[in-house]
C-alpha cells in the first residue's frame, strides 16, 4: 500500500494522520517567530506551565497563514482529498 493510501486510511479510521516532512527547519522557526510577535495576552489565548492554545488561530495570526498552508501542504492536501477540497487563499 503507497503512502497516500496508508495516510487516507489512517485519516479515516483515527481522524489524523503524522505526516513527515511538510515544514523545512526555517518555515518552522519561520512560524514560531510570526506566534511569538502577537500579543498574546489576549482573552482567545490560553498559556500556563504546560498549555499554550490560541482559539481561532487562523483570525488571531492571519500572517501565519501562508507559512502553514506552504505549497507542500496544499499538494498533500488536494492528493488526498482532491482539488479544491477547501479554498483558504
């Protein structure tokens, strides 16, 4: 069984897949630089000791958009679930 089949079933059976490699090192560190310029004192952020949760994270860090919905993202996601399966841009 290829890999997309493996990572559709796994979506269909548990609801989530860990897919490798989708972020290099820089969009990552790219990504927790854009969360860490926020304010996050607002009432939408959670942070404690062991928490750290934003509600609505796509409203409350639109500049984060792009670096999450990155070209390998969007590929990954029109191949397992077809063309088009939501439009975010």
């Amino acid at each position: 069984m290829d890999n997309l089949a493996k990572n559709l079933k796994k979506i269909s059976n548990d609801g989530f897949a860990i897919i490798q490699d989708i972020y290099t090192p820089y969009e990552i560190e790219s990504i927790i630089a854009t969360i860490d310029k926020i304010d996050q004192f607002k009432d939408t952020f959670r942070k404690t000791g062991d928490l750290f949760a934003i509600r609505r994270f796509l409203i409350e860090v639109p500049d984060a958009k792009s670096l999450i919905f990155n070209n390998k993202l969007k590929s990954l996601i029109d191949d397992l679930f077809g063309f088009g399966y939501f439009n975010l841009f």
